[in-house]
C-alpha cells in the first residue's frame, strides 16, 4: 500500500509539473501578444499624432500665405489711393480751366470725382483678385504745407476669412496742376492766352487793372505769370535777392510758386478765389522788360493784383541785359523784405 501511494505521489507531481509548465507558457505567450500590442497600438498613436501635426502645419502655412496674399493686395489698393486723389484733382483743373467756370465748392466737387473712380478700382480689385472694397472719401483737410492736402478715406474689404476696416490717410500735393486764377478773373477779357507752362497777358491783365482805377496800367501790356504749379526751392526766401539779382532771375524764368498767408491755397483758386482763410500761395506777375526806371504800378503779386484791394508797387531790377530790364513791382515792406529785394 505504500508503495501505492509513492506511485500515486510522483504521479501527481508530474501532472502538477507539466500544468505549472503549460501555464507559463501560456503566461509568456499573452505577454508577448500584450506587448506587441501595446507597441503597436503606440505606433499608431505617434503615427496618428505625426500625420495630424503635419496636417495642422500645412494648414497653418496655407493660412499665413492667404494672410500675407490679402495684405498685399490691400496695401497696394491704398497705395493708389493718393494717385487717384491726385488724378481727381487735375481732372477737377482741367474741367475748371476749360469751362472757364469756378468751382462753386471745390471739396464737394472732388469727393464726387473720387468716389466714382474710387468705385470703378472697387469692381477691378474684385473682378481681379475677388477682394470686396467699399471706399468713400470722408474730408479733405488743408495742411501747414499750402501746395498739399490730407484726404482721409473711409476703406472696408472683405476677402474669405479676412476684413479690413480703417480711415486711411494720404497726402496729395498740387505740383505739376494748373493754376486757374488769371483765366477766370480775366475770361471777359481779350488777349489772355496760354501754352503748356504759362499765361500770356497781352492787354488783358492791362484792360483789367484800368477798370479797378489802378495808375499806369499799361505797365502790365504783354506781361506773364506761370500756369503750372511749381514750389520755389529757394528758402528762406529772403535769398532771391543773394548773387545779385541772379536766384530772383532764376525763380522767375520757371516760374515758382511761394508760401503766404494772403494767398489762396490751390482748391480755393479752382473756386475763384486769389485769397482765401487758408496757409496758401503767391506767384508773380512779371511785366514786360523795360528801358525805363523808376516806375510805379500794381505789387505784382497775384493775390495782390487779382482782389478788391490792388495796392501800389515800386520797380525792383532784378537783371538787365542788352539793356533792357526785367522787373518786379513790390511793395517796400511788405515783398520787397520777404524776398530779400531790399538792396535793389
């Protein structure tokens, strides 16, 4: 019986043994499944992290690159805002000077110009570059500087994503626009005509001053004044009377336009008007060169000569060849000083 039970013991041994074997093979097996499952499963979740960085950076380039795009375009758009404005100006000129007809309010004929060119470079941009713009001119504002004005604009554009709304500014000076005053004071009467750079006067600017009771008037038969507008680069200006006469000479052959408080700026003058409330501008009236001296007419200044108040001129020579003189009539204090002609 005992040895029976020996018997039955090893048996039960090696049935416990082959079992213990069979569970840790088991066991090593659903490890190795575990782990391989577990890398791939981190495999797909890094895979996945990867693909979706990738596809959050291309995203985010093709925005920056839609950003950028449309930022161009708006700035060139109001990059070519003050030539339009400008544009505007010189077409509103050449309109005046044709007609022979003031402006009655310059500003408010301006904004209408500019808002219809405003409207068709709208319709280009978005036929162009499917950009929305709606843009009006809000004011016009005269400057410290005569010959330039600050227009504000009103700008609303929709692209997409993106909008813009802003009251954008620009700069628009009157260099290079023609002047209108001499036309519209004397388009009653004969004589006046012009070419590209300037007025020629023959009896008109003569005709005119006898009628507003002005002594020798006939001074002015055959004068000139400029057509363009051209700012003088000599300041101070108390050196046009420097090198003796020769930085006048040269102010006057092309014909400069000059800083002053009694002068109309250039949006007053498409009015009709030679004197204003504004900082404006002054050029002069040269009379025809002369053998005589010491002579009396009209102060030579335009807002001087074209006003309900024509104040006396002395003879100022500032060149003489051939012995003939070119001349200015100034007032003693008042042009004579400010342009440095007090020695002649």
């Amino acid at each position: 019986m005992k040895f029976n039970n020996k018997n039955n013991e090893n048996t039960n041994d090696i049935e416990n043994d082959s079992i213990r074997k069979d569970f840790l093979e088991d066991n090593d097996g659903n490890l190795s499944i575990i782990v391989t499952s577990l890398l791939l499963i981190g495999f797909l979740i890094l895979s996945i992290i990867i693909l979706n960085t990738a596809i959050s950076q291309e995203n985010e380039n093709k925005e920056v690159v839609s950003s950028n795009n449309y930022q161009y375009i708006l700035d060139d758009y109001i990059r070519n805002l003050p030539l339009i404005e400008h544009e505007a100006m010189e077409d509103l000129s050449e309109e005046v000077i044709k007609n022979k007809r003031p402006c009655l309010d310059s500003k408010s004929d301006l904004k209408k110009i500019i808002d219809e060119k405003l409207s068709v470079k709208n319709q280009e941009y978005y036929d162009n570059y499917h950009m929305q713009i709606n843009s009006s001119l809000i004011a016009i504002e005269n400057t410290s500087n005569p010959f330039s004005y600050k227009f504000k604009t009103h700008i609303f554009s929709v692209k997409g994503d993106y909008s813009f709304e802003r009251i954008v500014s620009s700069d628009v000076d009157c260099i290079g626009l023609k002047d209108p005053v001499p036309l519209l004071y004397l388009k009653s009467y004969y004589g006046l005509s012009y070419n590209e750079t300037s007025y020629s006067y023959a009896n008109s600017l003569s005709d005119f001053l006898r009628e507003n009771g002005v002594e020798n008037h006939s001074y002015y038969i055959n004068s000139s004044s400029p057509l363009i507008i051209r700012k003088c680069p000599y300041d101070p200006y108390k050196h046009h009377g420097d090198d003796k006469g020769r930085i006048m000479k040269n102010c006057r052959d092309n014909g400069y336009y000059h800083e002053s408080r009694d002068g109309a700026c250039y949006l007053c003058r498409l009015e009709g008007k030679s004197g204003c409330e504004h900082y404006g501008f002054e050029t002069f009236i040269n009379p025809q060169k002369t053998n005589e001296t010491d002579r009396v007419s009209a102060c030579g200044s335009d807002h001087v000569i074209f006003s309900d108040d024509i104040y006396p001129g002395v003879e100022v020579i500032y060149n003489s060849e051939n012995g003939l003189n070119e001349i200015l009539y100034l007032d003693p204090h008042g042009h004579k000083v400010k342009y440095g002609m007090g020695g002649f």
